[in-house]
C-alpha cells in the first residue's frame, strides 16, 4: 500500500507541475513554438529576397 501511496503522490505532483508550467507559459493566449516558427520564416523569407542564399550551391 505504501508504494502505491507513493505513486499518486509522485503522478500528483508531475500533473501539479505540468499544470503550473502551461498556466505560466500561456497567460495571454501565445504560442511561444508558433512564434518562433514564424519568425523563422520570415528571416529565411528576408534573407531569400536580399540575395543573400544567391550564390550557394546545393550539393
């Protein structure tokens, strides 16, 4: 019985965390990993239209 006990506990606590952890990450609704994406992209798109890629040869 004491295993189990200390089972729900340690299960407990992980969801506590996960739960902490989302409710600090999203408090105004943002996507941290969208944000990023995009923001890649658009410096990839930036440096495409610079000329910057121009010159590279892919192998």
């Amino acid at each position: 019985m004491k295993k189990n006990d200390s089972m729900a506990a340690a299960i407990s606590a992980v969801i506590s965390y996960i739960k902490a952890e989302k409710r600090q990450g999203d408090t105004h609704g943002i996507n941290r990993w969208g944000v990023s994406g995009r923001q890649f992209q658009m410096q990839t798109r930036n440096q495409m239209q610079s000329k910057s890629f121009h010159g590279w040869k892919l192998r």
